[in-house]
C-alpha cells in the first residue's frame, strides 16, 4: 500500500540507501511564464524522484503536465539552493492548489543492504 503524507514516510531502498517519501501542498505561479519557488527541502535530502498533481470539480492532472497548445506545467530542482520550482504557461493554472511529491535519500544515511 502506497503512503502521501505531508509527514516523511520511508518507502523502500533506492540502490542500497534507504528511500523516503514526503507530499507538500504548494500553490502554483500567480504569473504565466514565470518561475516560483513552491518549497526548499531539508540539507540531508538527496532527491530521486519529483512528481504532483493537482484536481478540481472537472479533472485531476499529474504533474509535471504537457498538454495541447503548448500548456505546460513544468516542476525542477534547483541542487544548489535546494529548491523545487515550478512554472506555468496558461494563465488558467495561476495561483493553483497542487501536491507536490518527493522521494529522496538521506545523505546521513549509510548504505544497507537490500
């Protein structure tokens, strides 16, 4: 059974190190075209995997999404400053509610056997 917790969750191994999942409520750029910084993770996290999705009355979009008439929504990390950004192209995701998941290792963690 698959856990989203706005809580860490360890949720397997990833190549002998320990593999951890955590979910945070963002709200997507008030501006098209434009970059905002949804959240900045913890100085031990090694990312793996980023991945969201947002819902309303009518759909549910995983993010990141690639839809017609060139509307995106695009998700990246900055390693360096360690922040997850994200950017829109259409003004109808402004100021959106979305989830945004992570999966990581720990830099503190030693490596275990699988």
């Amino acid at each position: 059974m698959e856990t989203y917790s706005t809580e860490e969750q360890r949720i397997g191994t990833w190549f002998g190190r320990p593999l951890y999942r955590k979910c945070y409520e963002v709200v997507l750029p008030s501006a098209v075209n434009t970059s905002k910084v949804l959240f900045t993770y913890d100085e031990n996290m090694n990312p793996k995997m980023l991945k969201g999705w947002m819902a309303n009355d009518i759909y549910v979009i995983q993010l990141p999404y690639f839809g017609y008439d060139k509307n995106i929504i695009s998700l990246f990390g900055r390693t360096a400053t360690r922040e997850i950004v994200g950017v829109i192209t259409y003004d109808g995701w402004k100021n959106y509610p979305a989830v945004v998941v992570i999966e990581y290792t720990k830099t503190t963690d030693p490596e275990v056997s699988a």
